[in-house]
C-alpha cells in the first residue's frame, strides 16, 4: 500500500514538475530533477518552496503583459476620441422632395401637370419644377355637361401615368388640384347644375386615387392671368435666382415680364405697371420669396380664341339672318362646311336670336377677302369706349399703360408658330405674313400644308391670326415700337407656360415646410483614422481578454 502511495505521488510531482518547467519562469528549477529532493513519497520543502516562488513571479509577468495590453487599448481610445472630436461639422442632408398635382381643366382641353419641389422652400416658396406633363384624350371637361360621367373617366389615363412617377410612401401626401377655366365658367353661367355635376365627377374619379384631394373650383379671370404671370417670371428667374454661392436670391436688378395668355373661352393681360393701378378691381397681391408684388391684371370672357371666333360667325350671320348661306372673308375661298344652329348657339357668348330653329342647317363659304376679313374681326371689340383715355384697353376696360418685356403663350403662341411669327418679326412683316396667308385658296392651303392634322384648323388659321393681331395691337395697344417687347413662347426652361405652375408655387406658401435632417460630419482622412484606432482599440483589448481567460494559475 505504501508502495502503490509513493508511486502515485512520484508520478503526480513529475507532471507538476514538468508544466513549470515547460512555462519556465525560474531556469534555476529546470536545471534540477524531481527525484533529488524526493525521499519516501514526500515533497522535499525546498522544492515547494522553488515550486510556489515560481507561480508567483509568473503571475506576476503575466499581469505586466496584460497592463502593457490595456495601457496600449487605453492610448488608442483616447486616440480614437481625440479624432471623432476634432472638426466635427454640423451636415445637413438633401431636403426630401415634395410633389403636387394640378389639373388645367381648360375650356378645349384638359392637362395634368405633376410638379416637385424640395420640402425646406426658400423663403416660405417652394422651389417647383415640372416633373411631368399630361394631356387628357378628349375636349374640355365642361364639353360633358350632358354626360358628366365621362369627365371623371377621362381623367383615369393621366391619374394611372402620374402613380408611376410620385413615389407610393408619397403618393397620399400628395396635395391634388383641379382648376378650371373660362369653359367651365361659361357653362356655370349657363347652367351652374350642370357644372357641379360635372365637378362632382371628376371629384370622385380623383378621390378613388391614393392622393390628397383637396378640391376642384373655377378659377376666376384675374386668378388665371395672375398665377401665368408668377410662372412666367419663375422660369425666367425674374423673382429668384440660383447664385454662384449655391444659394437662392433674389434678382437685385431683374425687371419683371408682363404675360399674355390668350385661351379657348378668355384671354389674361398681367403686368407689373410703372406707376400706380388706379382701378383696384385689377389689382393683386401676392407675396412670394419673401418679396410682396403688385400686379394689374384683367381678364375678358369670351374673347378666347375659340369663343371669338364663334362670335365672328355669328356676326357674319346676322348681315343675313333669313339666309341659310354665310359668307365668311376669313376662311380661304373654295373651303365650305355645314353647322347647325344649335351648335352656332351653344354658348352665353353668341346669345341666340329671339326666333330660330336649332335644327336648321346652316353652310358656310370662304372667300378669302383678307380686308373683309380684317374689318369684320375689328367689329368684335368696342375702341370707341375709352375715347380720348389712354389707360384704357377696349370694351372701356381700364388699363395702365404697357411696361417692360411680355411672354405671350397658349393660343397666341401656337397661332404665330404654325405662321412661323415666333421669332421677333416686326409688326409690319407679321401683317404682311398674315395677309397674305388669307389670300390663299383652300386648294393651295391644302397642298402646302399636307398634314392630316392640320386640315382640321386650317381654314382657322386665317381669322385666329387676323383676331391675334387686332388684339394684340388695337386691344392691348402694342404699336410698332412696343410690338418687339413681346416674347412668343410655349415653354420656358423645359417647362410649359401657363398658369398651373404659379398656382403651385402660391399655394406651396400654405404647405408646411420641412428642416433637413442634421447629421454630424467629418472629413474623409479623420474619419478614416478614427476607424483605424477604433479598430485597433477593439484588438487589443480583445488580446488582453483572451490572456486572462486562457492562463491556468494552477
């Protein structure tokens, strides 16, 4: 028994023994052997006394390394904040883009215009751009007045088209408008039932969309020339301008433009006056970056391209009331087409004489008289009204006189452009240009101008130039000289003109603006380093971890 005793514990002291001596901490104990200070199975003291100085000084260089360890992860850390600290900047991330919709519900068409804009604004203004353009298949919305339903379906097409370009996080934030124009005023006046069931259509057809409806009304005249107006002198950067700084400011020494607009139902004169607007009927104030405008503006119904014309066959009848055959100076000789009385008669602005038939069938003939033509045009505004006045227009409108540059859009832009007018003509060659396209036949229209398209004006263009130039140079009195201040334009930095955009940017005043997010920031090398001390701080203190926890004090 004693034996089996001393030779366990000879076998236990040599593996002991042997772990020291592995470690090394005293080369003196890995000199000598266990046996020596072996005797009858018991430890010799010398040998436990090596044994146990041994450990502790071992104990005590491996808590030296894990100092060094901590003491180099310390260093780092405070290198790492020291970094992360220095020229640190306050950043302020891109603002986050809005969008709104308006609907240009027009009395010959209607279009859909999506625009965009950063949520911080300038000033209490956003900054729109036109994000897209739609036009809607079909007439006006106040042609569906005897089916309204059909006014909401035909807005589907452009309502899908413009889900595909709001993003759908945005889409029910998204304020939606429809303003309607001189068509739907016209049918108000003439049935003011049938315009709100023709509103209420397309009111549902919009709220079936996941967008934020906020109404449709009828603009009246001086909304419509005014919002023209702002988005004329926005695209031209007349009220705020992009400096070199790459901050928005305002234009120390930009004169604002004048707009001209001429619709299907009405026509819009604005401009910013030298002096002071004596009638403040046709005066409006709006207040945009910052900047409060004074403006005149008027507005004449009915005298839009469209209704003017109508009034101009209606006049050429009455020389002939019995007869079912009118003659028209304007359209081009050997052109004839049929209407009907009721189509004739179907607005407020032509009233219907006392006795007609609305089935009567009525032709008309071109003859193609540019001086009858041009008298008979003449006879549609009242000159005589204002007298001696000079701030007068016609139809005894008052009216400052003229001041500065004009853009003119809508229908006199495209008019003058199928003329090819649009490029600063002066007034005598635009009226030689006009008279002598209304001395040509409908035979030689037809062969110059081949387009199936075009058939359908043609023989409008005529009387359309012949008004355009009345209007412009006897009705809003550009003579000769003023006649090259005016601009004929249909879109201006990539964006249509017309009054859809300025009505955007007014009511974007009433949309909350948004801060950008602030972040903080730092310059690339700084943070590269920091990254490298946060790094090495991490390494080396998960080293001085993995010593302690890998050690055997044993």
């Amino acid at each position: 028994m004693l034996v089996k005793l001393e030779t366990d514990s000879l076998q236990w002291g040599q593996a002991q023994w042997d772990a020291l001596a592995t470690h090394r901490p005293c080369p003196e104990l890995s000199k000598s052997k266990p046996g020596t200070g072996w005797k009858a199975g018991r430890w010799d003291m010398f040998v436990l006394t090596q044994l146990l100085l041994c450990s502790q000084i071992g104990a005590a260089m491996l808590g030296q390394d894990v100092r060094c360890l901590l003491a180099v992860a310390a260093a780092s850390g405070i290198a790492t904040l020291i970094l992360i600290l220095v020229q640190v900047k306050d950043v302020y991330l891109p603002a986050r883009t809005k969008y709104g919709m308006v609907f240009d519900a027009g009395s010959s068409h209607t279009a859909l215009y999506i625009y965009k804009w950063p949520a911080d604004k300038e000033n209490g203004t956003g900054i729109v751009s036109q994000a897209e353009a739609c036009t809607v298949q079909g007439p006006g919305i106040s042609s569906y007045a005897d089916n309204p339903t059909r006014a909401g379906a035909s807005l589907r097409a452009c309502l899908d088209k413009a889900m595909t370009i709001i993003p759908a996080e945005q889409q029910r934030e998204t304020p939606t408008y429809l303003g309607a124009t001189a068509g739907m005023r016209l049918l108000r006046e003439q049935n003011s039932t049938k315009a709100d069931l023709v509103f209420a259509e397309v009111s549902k057809t919009i709220r079936q969309y996941p967008v934020d409806f906020r109404g449709a009304r009828i603009l009246t005249g001086n909304e419509e020339g005014s919002f023209g107006w702002i988005t004329i002198n926005y695209l031209l950067e007349t009220l705020i301008k992009f400096s070199f700084a790459g901050k928005w400011r305002r234009p120390q020494s930009a004169e604002v433009l004048g707009a001209l607009d001429l619709g299907g139902a009405s026509t819009q004169i604005t401009f910013q006056p030298s002096g002071t607007i004596e009638d403040n009927s046709t005066e409006v104030f709006f207040r945009l970056y910052g900047t409060n405008y004074s403006i005149y503006t008027h507005s004449y119904l009915c005298y839009g391209r469209d209704q003017a014309l109508k009034m101009l066959l209606v006049a050429l009848r009455k020389e002939n009331l019995t007869s079912q055959q009118i003659s028209h100076p304007c359209y081009p000789r050997g052109y004839e087409e049929n209407v009907t009385a009721a189509a004739l008669y179907d607005s407020p602005c032509v009233p219907a004489p006392a006795a007609h038939d609305p089935r009567q069938i009525l032709t008309v003939r071109g003859t193609g008289a540019p001086a009858e033509c041009r008298n008979a045009v003449q006879k549609l505004f009242n000159f005589t009204a204002c007298g001696a006045n000079r701030t007068c227009g016609f139809n005894g409108v008052y009216q400052p006189p003229e001041h500065g540059q004009f853009f003119a859009f809508s229908g006199f832009y495209y008019t003058f452009y199928f003329l090819n007018l649009t490029n600063g003509q002066p007034l005598s060659a635009v009226n030689a240009t006009i008279w002598g396209f209304c001395t040509k036949g409908w035979k030689e229209l037809q062969a110059s101008f081949p387009q199936e398209e075009s058939h359908r004006r043609l023989h409008n263009y005529c009387p359309s130039a012949f008004y355009i130039l009345t209007l412009l140079h006897q009705g809003y009195k550009f003579d000769e000289q003023m006649w090259s201040n005016i601009h004929f334009r249909q879109k201006a930095a990539n964006t249509d003109i017309g009054w859809t955009l300025g009505y955007m940017l007014n009511l974007t005043n009433l949309i909350p603006a948004e801060a950008p997010e602030q972040v903080k920031g730092q310059q690339r090398g700084l943070w590269a380093a920091a990254i490298f001390f946060i790094v090495l701080t991490a390494a080396v203190a998960l080293m001085a971890i993995l010593v302690l926890c890998l050690w055997n004090p044993t």
